[in-house]
C-alpha cells in the first residue's frame, strides 16, 4: 500500500516541483505523473521545443537558419519590386537596411519618364542615381522598367502620366526616343536588363487608345535599337503583361516583337497561385517555341496583400488576406516559379504602398506604417539563403507522398481530408505539389497542398517516400518550416536503396522542404533578426 500523504494534491504548485520530487512522489502515492510543460507568466524550465506541439510535433527543433546578406550571395533568380518611385510611391532610404538582409539580388525599378524630365530636353537622373548606387551597394542589381509618358508631350494625360504610351504622335514619339537615349547612355555602365513598359495588354496602363499588340510591338522597335546601341550586352525584355494573355502573346509574336527582345515577362496575379499556371506556361512556351526559341520567360511582378477590403488597393485586394496568408502565399508563388524553372521570379513589392490610388496597396514585405518586416519577409528571407544560383531544379529525383498510415505507418489516422469526409486520402494528395532540387550535390526538395487561403486548409499527416539518383547526395533529411526558418529531425525515418521514407510528416497549405543535413551548415539557437536600424 502507497504511503499516506498528508499534504492534498490539488494544493500542490507543480511548477515549482522537480521532476526528482515527483518521482518520489509517485513511489509515495501510487499515482503516475506526465512531465509536460505547463506555460506560465515567468516559467520556463520545462517549455516545450517548437514542434512538440502543432504540424512538427514529435520532432525535435534542431535551430533556425542562417539568413545570408544580398551581397554575400553571387547569384540568384530571385528578385523583389521597387516600383512606384516614379510616382514618389515610399521612401527608399527606410527600406535598404532590410533588403540588404533579405537575399535577393535583383529589384525592379520603374525609370519614371515624368519625373525625369519636368522641362523638355533637361534630364535630371539624380533620385534614380540614388536608387540604383544604393541597391548594387548592398549586393542587388536593379532592372529597369522604361516607363510611362510625360505630359510635356502628351498634354491630355495626368501629372504622373501612368500609361500613357508615347506613340500615337509624333512629338511624343520623338520626345521619347531621345529620353531612352539619355537613360541608356546615364546608366550603360551599371544597369544591364531593360523592361519596356509595363502591363501594355490592360486598358489601365496603356492609354488612350485601346491596347493593341501592334502598337506596343512598335514601341518595342523604337525602343529597343536605342538601348542595344549605347549597352550592346543589354538583356531586352518585353511583355511585361498583366496575367498569362496568350492571344496577346501570339499577336505580339507574329508582329515580329522577338527579333528586339531576349525574355518575356509576365504578372501572373490570382489568389491560389498554382491554378491553372502549368497549362498556362506550357501555352507560352509552346508559343515561343513556334515563333523564338531563344526567348526565355521571366515572372516580372506578383504578390499578395495582407490586408483586404475597402480600404485595400491593387490586384487580390477585394479578398480576405492576413500577413499569415501573405506569407503562404508568398511561399508558394516563389516555390512554383522555381519548380517550372522560370530564369526569374519577383515578388511585388518591397514595402506597402500608402496612398495608392487614395488607399493603401498591402502587398510589401514591410509595412507602410513603420517600414517593419511582417511574416513574408521572413519567409522570403528563408527561400533566399536555400534557393540561390547553386540551387537547380532536378528530375532525376522523385518525392511521392502517401496517407499517414502508408507503409507500414502506425499510429492516428491523419483524419477527414475535406469538410464532407467524402474525399479520399489518396484523391487529396495527388492534387499536393511535390518538387525536387539539387543543391551543391545534395538533395532539396519540398511539398504542399495548394487550398485556396481563403478557405483554410487542416493539415495532414503523411508519408514522403524520397527518391534521388546516386549522385544526388541524401545522408540525414531534415525538415525545413521556411515560414519560420526552423529546422527539424524528423521522427520517423527509414534508409531504402533509392532514399529515405519520412514518416509522420504534416502536409500544409504553405511548403514543407526536406534536404541534407550538411546543407545547412551552421544553425542559429534562435529566430535571427533584421539587423539593428
């Protein structure tokens, strides 16, 4: 018989009991205790490690990785937005010590002909001097986009001339062939990519007449020779299309449009970002197959709020959106594009724009209010430092994923897999993306279910079966959350002849990346910080 215990339990405070104690505690009484952590105001002795609880539990948190700074990576596809200067959109200086952080190498910059030339044939390149000497100071190099018209040589247009295209006169065709000069020849030694014009294909930005492929066609021939002349290496990039507009594509085409290009660019906004977009970028390959092989693709301009509603500006803005959803979305617009191998990516934009259009454009990775980072500059930040130049695409690997209880898998079934319960398990993850990289040798590949963020998504649990050719190195998988930057051991995992079986992984609305250990080099102890301001 346990021995008496004259102290009542209920009036013990367990959080000041050491594990010894409550052994002895338990020879004493006969009861049994768990040892788990209770969360308490100035308790922290036994805190759960992130990932004991929620989609990691029964993992153990290995550290969080290492951001590396613009400047110290060589290269890479990934780019951020620095539009809107021309219309004096935010203030560049707040922003510079976070992208110098963040890992990106390249930034679009719209040249603002307006804001150039307030008195005909007087160029004042000063404020994007500034811009351009302060980005290639911290590592990153700005591509242009040539864009809009003056009003000294279109009277009918606004004061910031959004739009307005420079060909249906004379005057303003003339006026405009001589700005690319001056701006070609201010910038020939440091600016290489050349964007002409933005969105041509949307009444918005190309006024007044309607958008037509032909005339956009011939403001590429008028623009075009006179960067090639004053930078013979430029990289030429037309389109810059809002969406996937195929029709237009092929107008553009077949008007001639690539002997003046090397890249084409596109804005491919929606709110789940995988929908419809392999049939999408199959049609324009298969288009530039036809007409110019040479032509690669570019995703110029995409992102999401974090903000919705009345109050929102911009493309998405009439969706319910948090920074939580931001950053997800944020994830797998930049994961997507890298699965289909797009030469670059550019997440739109590096700040939220106050007073766009008399409301505020939430797609930044700071806020507008104070310039402070929200989640997806985190996440971006995450991708940077694992998806650099050295980080390529692979099909000699293969990650095929299974139901929780796939295998061999013990243990809880993963649950209902739609609101109905009618959805099979095996139906949900064959709509789950799943994508292998190589990166220096080693292996990274990663996965998720793409939901609409509207909705919400339950996570699952799941087996990932791994499978990487002999070259592709695989010697201790870890797992990797991009939306906080933690690195896990996974619990369950078992060697085959072509890998690894994963056990127990959580299948989420954002990617879940896997890689080798060595990868990773050093971990940090704790979430790293933007540097002191």
């Amino acid at each position: 018989m346990a021995a008496k215990v004259t102290t009542p339990l209920a009036s013990l405070d367990f959080r000041k009991v050491s594990r010894r104690v409550l052994f002895h505690l338990s020879v004493a009484t006969g009861f049994s205790f768990v040892f788990r952590a209770v969360p308490a105001e100035g308790f922290s002795a036994d805190k759960p490690a992130e990932g004991e609880t929620g989609p990691f539990r029964g993992m153990k948190r290995l550290g969080w990785l290492r951001p590396v700074k613009s400047k110290d990576i060589k290269a890479s596809p990934l780019s951020v937005g620095f539009e809107v200067l021309d219309r004096r959109g935010f203030d560049p200086a707040r922003t510079y010590p976070y992208l110098a952080d963040l890992g990106v190498k390249w930034a679009r910059c719209q040249t603002g002909w307006c804001r150039c030339e307030t008195e005909p044939g007087k160029y004042d390149f000063g404020w994007l001097d500034e811009v351009v000497d302060s980005l290639r100071q911290i590592g990153i190099q700005p591509w242009f986009c040539l864009s809009y018209g003056n009003r000294l040589y279109i009277p009918q247009a606004d004061e910031t001339a959004v739009g307005w295209a420079p060909v249906y006169s004379e005057q303003a065709q003339t006026a405009w062939v001589r700005f690319t000069r001056a701006i070609a020849e201010h910038f020939r030694d440091r600016v290489f990519h050349w964007e002409i014009w933005n969105e041509p294909n949307i009444s918005q930005f190309w006024k007044p007449e309607k958008p037509n492929p032909a005339d956009y066609v011939r403001l590429v021939s008028i623009t075009a020779p006179e960067i090639r002349q004053r930078i013979p290496n430029a990289v030429i990039i037309g389109g810059a299309f809002a969406g996937m507009p195929a029709d237009y594509l092929r107008q553009c085409l077949s008007a001639g449009m690539g002997q003046w290009i090397d890249r084409i660019s596109f804005h491919p906004y929606r709110p789940v970002p995988e929908a419809n977009y392999a049939t999408e970028l199959a049609t324009f390959r298969k288009l530039l197959a036809e007409f110019d092989p040479r032509l690669r693709l570019w995703q110029g301009e995409n992102g999401c709020p974090s903000v919705g509603g009345p109050e929102s500006a911009g493309a998405l803005a009439n969706l319910e959106w948090d920074e939580l959803r931001q950053a997800k979305w944020l994830l797998r617009r930049i994961l997507i594009d890298l699965h289909f191998e797009l030469e670059l990516t550019s997440y739109f934009h590096t700040v939220d724009l106050v007073g766009y259009r008399g409301k505020t454009n939430f797609k930044g990775l700071l806020r507008g209010t104070d310039y402070s980072p929200k989640p997806a500059y985190f996440a971006y930040r995450n991708l940077c430092c694992l998806f650099d130049s050295q980080t390529k695409r692979v099909r000699e690997g293969e990650l095929l994923l299974g139901p929780a209880g796939h295998a061999g898998e013990t243990g809880h079934s993963p649950g209902p897999l739609s609101p109905s319960g009618t959805t099979s398990e095996w139906e949900v993850l064959k709509e789950a993306i799943t994508t292998v990289f190589e990166r220096e040798g080693r292996c990274l590949a990663g996965f998720w279910y793409p939901a609409n963020l509207q909705k919400g998504w339950t996570p699952r649990r799941v087996t990932a079966t791994l499978k990487v050719s002999p070259r592709i190195r695989l010697e201790c998988p870890v797992i990797i959350d991009p939306l906080e930057g933690q690195v896990f051991e996974p619990a369950h995992t078992e060697r085959t002849a072509e890998g690894f079986v994963l056990r127990n992984l959580p299948l989420l609305d954002y990617p879940i990346l896997i890689t080798d250990r060595d990868v990773l080099g050093e971990l940090s102890s704790e979430k790293p910080q933007p540097s002191e301001r």
